[in-house]
C-alpha cells in the first residue's frame, strides 16, 4: 500500500471523495466533487490513472452500472471503497493528526 502502509495525498481525497458518494459515484461525480468541494481542478487522466491504482491496490472497487438507455449507450463505473481503503484512510489520518500535535500555535499564526 505505498510507504509503510501510507497513501498519497491525490489518493486520499480521491478515496474520500469516493467515500462521501456512499459507493454510487462514478468517475465525473469524484471529479466534480473534488474540484466543486476541495477547491481541486482534477485532470481526467490523473483522475483515472489514480482510480485504476486504487483498485489495483484493493482500496477501491467498482462495478458495472448498466446504460440507463436514454441516450447514454455507454456503461459506467461506480467507484466503493473497501474495507482495506478505509483503513488506509484512517491510517493516514492519524499519521496526520500524529505530526500536527504542538504545531496549532505555529500555523495559526498570521504570515508576516
């Protein structure tokens, strides 16, 4: 899973993004909520190529949603996380809050 069990930034809010669509996201619904949410303009192909290696690591799975047969002949993916993404995200999490500790001083600090 990366260094020491660790995920990358972009795959983090990836995968959170995947999380807060409940498993019923597809790849245009993350990138929307990545940018419109996380203030994150979102290529398509780094989109994808992070989508492709979440799975690939088993952080995030999809499925086959069939065409709704109104015009969009195309099937999609939709995107979950797993159970082994969540724990990878948790793991980051306290790994963050970890480095954080003491700093609030620091960083709420007006710039000089």
């Amino acid at each position: 899973m990366g260094r020491k069990g660790f995920i990358g930034e972009f795959e983090q809010v990836v995968l959170l993004a995947a999380l807060q669509l409940k498993g019923e996201g597809h790849a245009p619904e993350i990138s929307r909520k990545l940018e419109e949410e996380a203030g994150r303009p979102v290529s398509r192909g780094a989109l994808y190529s992070t989508l492709d290696r979440l799975e690939r690591k088993g952080l995030l799975e999809w499925r086959i949603e069939a065409s709704s047969g109104a015009g969009d002949s195309q099937p999609r993916r939709r995107f979950s996380v797993t159970e082994a993404g969540i724990a990878a995200l948790r793991a980051s999490r306290e790994m963050l809050l970890t480095l954080w500790e003491g700093l609030d001083e620091v960083l709420e600090r007006p710039s000089s």
